[in-house]
C-alpha cells in the first residue's frame, strides 16, 4: 500500500517512520528540496497544489493525507475523485478557517471563547463591546505557533493591529485567562471505531508548544472526549484528530482543532500502546485502532531552534530523542525529546534533568 | 552523520528505522534492486564486495556496519583504512568461521558442544570417537536458519553427508540434548561500556527461529552476561552482539554468536527501554548507550513466508507488527510481531492468540 502525504516535515517523517513496519511505503509532496521527510520516502518536489503533482500522488497511492491544513482545498477535492483523501476536504476547510471553526464549536454547542468576525475596521472598534479589553484579533487562516495574532489592551492598540494583519480575513476572540492549557488526541475510522488518548496537558513559550505531559486519570479526560467526539461525529471524521482546550475554573473552553497528527500527541511513540502516527495510517486505511493506554507516565519537550548535544542528552536514563534533521533556524521545531519514567516523581525529576539540557 | 550498512535486508531496515530518530541518514549496499532497506535509506545497488561501491559507500559514511556475517574480510579491512568500521573484522573473522569461533570460546573457558575439524572423509569417519552418535556435521561458513548442516545417526550418513556437503570447509559438532535455547544480546561501546538484555528464550521450526520471550531474571542471566562478556573484552568489541545457548541440565554450552543485531532481540524494539537497533548504532557512533531494561512483558513471532491478514494482526491488542516489505518465499522471514502484555499471564494469552494467526 502507498500512503501519499502533502507535505514532508516531520510530522510526515514521523507518519512514515510509524508506517513502515506496517509494510507501506510513501511518497510526500513538498516543494522543498531538503524536506526532512523526503530522507526516507518517495520525493514529488513541487507546490502543494501543483496539479500535475497531486495527479501523480493520487495515481501512485492508494490513500492521501496530508501535514498541515493549508492545503488546497480545490486540490484535494480533485485528487478525492481519484484517491481517498482523509481527513475530508470538509474537516480541512473547517478546521483552516478560524471563524468556521468557531462557528462549528458554537453550533455543536462545544464552549469556546466568544468570537466575532473583522471584516472592517469598523467591525474592529466594535468588537471590544462584544469581547471586553484585551482581546485577540486574529487572521482567520495560516495562523500557527502564535503567529498571525495580535493582543490589543486598548483603543490605542486598534490602528497598529488593524495595519498589521488588515490584508488578510479576521477574526477577533476575547481573551481567556484559563488555569490550563490541555489538549485531546481522537483517532477515528470510516465505521464509527474511535480511539481517545489520555489528555496532553500543555505548556506554551512564545506561542510555541513547549512541554505537554500525558496525563492519565486526568478529571477533564471524560468531558474532552464529549466534546471531540461531536466534532468527530458531525464531520464523519476519518483519522487522528487532535482539540486544544483552555480550562477555566473547572470548565473547557475550546480554543481551535487540527485535522492531523499534532505536536501535542508525540509522547504517544513511547509513552502510549499505539502512537498517533500509526493510528493516523491505521485510521485512513481503514485498519483497526490501535489502544491508546498509556505506558508507564511520559512527556513530551520541543527543541526550538536547536538541538541539546545528542551524548548529552542520550546519557540521560528514560529519554528518547527525535531529531528531525532540519536545518537550524530560530523559532523552527528541528526535535523533541519524549522522557518515560516508571513513576510520575522520576519522571518530573527526568524532565527537570532534561530542560537543563535545553541550548 | 551518516552510516552505511553493508547489506539491506530486514535488520538494515530497522536499524534505519531506529536511527532516523537520532537524526543519522543511511545508505545501504545491496545488490537487489528490491532490498527492503532501500525503500527508506540510499542505495548501492552492487555486490557486498564490488570494491568501488566499498570504496563510495567508505568516502560517504562517517561510519560502517554489516547486517549478516559474510561480508568480504578484504573488502571491510580495505575501507577500514578510510572510515570506522564496526564490530571490528576480527570479529567478522572470527564468528562467521564455526571452527574458530568454537576455538575461540574453548580458548576463553567458554563451554561448547565437543567439536572437531573434518578436512577430509578420514576426519569425519574418525568424529564419532570424539562427538559420539548423533552428531553434526556443518560448513564452517554461509550456514544460516539451519542450512548447511547434516545430522548423522550412524554410519550408513557418513556417505550422504559427506556427498552433501563436502565442497566447502566443514565442522563436526556433537549433538547436545539440550533443555532449552536462549541468546543473550549486549551492546558494548568503544571505552568498554557495556549494556546488557535481559535473556531471550528461543523456539525454533525447522532450524528457523520462530519464537523469542524476554526472560527478566531468568536465573541464567548472570552466568550469560558473564559468558558474553568473555568475548566482547577479548575481541574490544563494538556494537551489539549475540551469542547463543543451549542450557543442558542448567549449565550454558554456547551455540554460536553474532557479531549484530540478532533475530532474537527483536522484541527489543517495544519490549526494551532501548531496542538492540538504536544501541547497536549509539555503540558503533561512541554515544551513550541506552537502558536496557524490559518495558513490561513481550516476545517476538517470526512470520516465515507469509504475513497474517494485517487487520486480523492488529486487531489483537498489544501486538506490534514488523512487515519487511520482501518478496514473499517459502522458509523466507518477511515479518515479526511483537506481542507486548503488562503481566506475563496475558502476554501468554495475547501469544497463543497471534500464534492462530498464523498463516
């Protein structure tokens, strides 16, 4: 079986890693020539929505996924009448587009932050009626890692937040001081099976996920799962799908999802039964779930920008380094690490000996 | 950092797949166009010894290895002399020759079955007064999963057996009616670091491995590290090895060892904190070498042949599957499973489970 991917970075690296001992083979559709997935699958090096590109992908492989949601949607409907694209096109177009995405939330009655379309400066010096000082004015697409936001304390901030984001689609969101950042990883198939992993419990350092730890047993695991699986069910979901959540006293305010694999749900490659690059592939290939138990207590820490001296980090007991052979620039995710521990105090005190290690 | 493997089979394939995560990039000389290990590593496509691959793959790589013993002793000392090439060719030399690797263990108060060398119809008429009846008569190379061997019950197999066999260089060894089969597997660093597996208990089928469990605290634990350890001192070795065992009324006769990772290490790959393919690159790169320690209860299925359905396969829970992406041969290993369980009561139930799969 061939999986094709759009895109070829690690999250496409990590997908093929995890899929090769199920006997598939991949090609990715990336336009760079150093694409870290392309190290060790097929490379159609071109535009994500060249079409000659994405006519070859969908001849040469029997399902297509795809990395990041910015893919072309007229693209991936083309390919769908050749090849089976999962997730769908819908789940894309939704979960791309922070006011549908939102939208969505509100119509599944999902809580989330109140929200309101910019469309005009005039909607713009509305807007903090509705979502009281500060808010977020955000780009509707292409926003990822905290880039394409901008936090306005008041009406001083309008003018510089109206002329740094004005040429693209806005949306403004009130801003929410949660205790918790958490995040739920769902795998589901075409016949309804689904798979949810213990939650993520996440940490942000300039808007770039930072540290997320597994967190069985966790009070919130059953309402996130309600929450996600509306999702699931509404678009007829097919793959891993992951929900970032705010906790506010004691309740869950859902902050965006992601139609993929997510940077959240690394640790599951040790630290759960099966990981969510091989329930992703299991997923859209229509094969059963894997379980989600975790194993043993794990958490997962991002190299931004740099890689600690792998003997270094390869000396501490219980780590597990992912290096994703990029080349080094700064603000750009180039590894992880996923530490394991038999008990939640040596883990705490493995990742303390980890962030240490942090260049 | 790249590292070349001479050969790429099923165990080049998972050394990549292990090393991809410490950021190392492959290349792999084999001289079939389908060798499953080029699907995801830079190929040569030439003969094991073709002294200008040799040569190319030496000036690409910071570092060479072999996935199987037959690798050409010239070929490997010649490129020796331009990269690092490890386990050493004296290791080579010495465990791909029955003769001298027996020799070795006698010289190291390691015990073996009786042996003698046959040169000639005199020599092997003569065995039997030394090794007794029956006994094995075997090539003192190229055997492998129980090819190259004959064993004889009388006199009347002196013929056949010679006629069978006696173009190449030849062993004969005593037949051991031994209890049980185990290997132990140690990983061993340039500065003498040593990292040793817990034991694996081996079944074989017609001479094919078939069946490993990881055996924590098997009583034969120490009495084999400490067999193993006799060699890798001896040779200054580097990398992983296995050495093999017979446990005859609970003393070790040492079988025959490996100079790489080994068939019987494979349930490493979930079953250990560290697989034998991640360690056995952290040794030959002079990196920290990782824990060894079981990662709850697990063994390994060999599919010889054929592979189970894969929906069937991943249905089981805590079963791990290894397809090689080969040609399907009868007698050939295309796969494995390894079946992973938090108590040694249900990984024996999830095992008789896989093994109905069985095609």
């Amino acid at each position: 079986m061939n999986v094709g991917i759009i895109g070829g970075g690690q999250l496409a690296r990590m997908l093929a890693l995890a899929g090769y001992p199920l006997g598939l083979r991949f090609v990715v559709l990336d336009p760079a020539p150093d694409a870290c997935a392309a190290q060790l699958c097929d490379h159609l090096q071109a535009a994500y929505d060249d079409p000659a590109a994405l006519e070859e992908l969908a001849r040469r492989c029997d399902v297509i996924t795809y990395e990041f949601e910015n893919v072309s949607l007229t693209g991936v409907d083309k390919i769908a009448e050749v090849t089976a694209v999962y997730p769908s096109s819908r789940s894309l177009a939704v979960s791309r587009d922070r006011l549908r995405e939102k939208t969505l939330f509100r119509e599944l009655d999902i809580p989330t932050p109140q929200f309101v379309a910019i469309d005009s400066f005039a909607d713009l010096e509305n807007a903090p009626k509705l979502l009281g000082w500060p808010f977020l004015l955000k780009t509707r697409r292409f926003g990822y890692d905290g880039k394409g936001q901008y936090l306005l304390y008041n009406a001083g901030d309008l003018q510089p937040a109206w002329q740094a984001l004005a040429s693209q689609s806005l949306i403004g969101e009130s801003f929410v001081p949660f205790q918790r950042e958490i995040s739920i990883l769902a795998a589901r198939r075409k016949n309804g099976e689904t798979a949810f992993y213990p939650l993520s419990e996440n940490q942000h350092q300039n808007g770039i996920l930072h540290l997320s730890r597994c967190r069985p047993d966790d009070p919130q695991t059953k309402p996130a799962e309600n929450l996600i699986q509306r999702l699931l069910e509404t678009l007829d979901y097919v793959g891993v799908m992951a929900l970032e959540l705010f906790e506010v006293h004691g309740k869950l305010l859902a902050n965006e999802m992601a139609p993929r694999v997510h940077n959240s749900g690394h640790w599951t490659i040790e630290g759960a039964e099966t990981s969510q690059f091989e329930n992703h592939l299991r997923a859209i290939l229509d094969l059963p779930l894997g379980a989600t138990e975790p194993v043993n207590y794990s958490a997962m820490v991002n190299f931004i920008g740099a890689l600690p001296e792998l003997a270094d980090l390869l000396e501490q007991p219980g780590i597990h380094c992912h290096a994703y052979s990029k080349a080094l620039r700064p603000g750009r995710k180039v590894g992880h690490a996923t530490v394991r521990a038999p008990t939640e105090a040596a883990l705490e005190a493995r990742l303390n000996h980890l962030l240490k290690l942090l260049p």
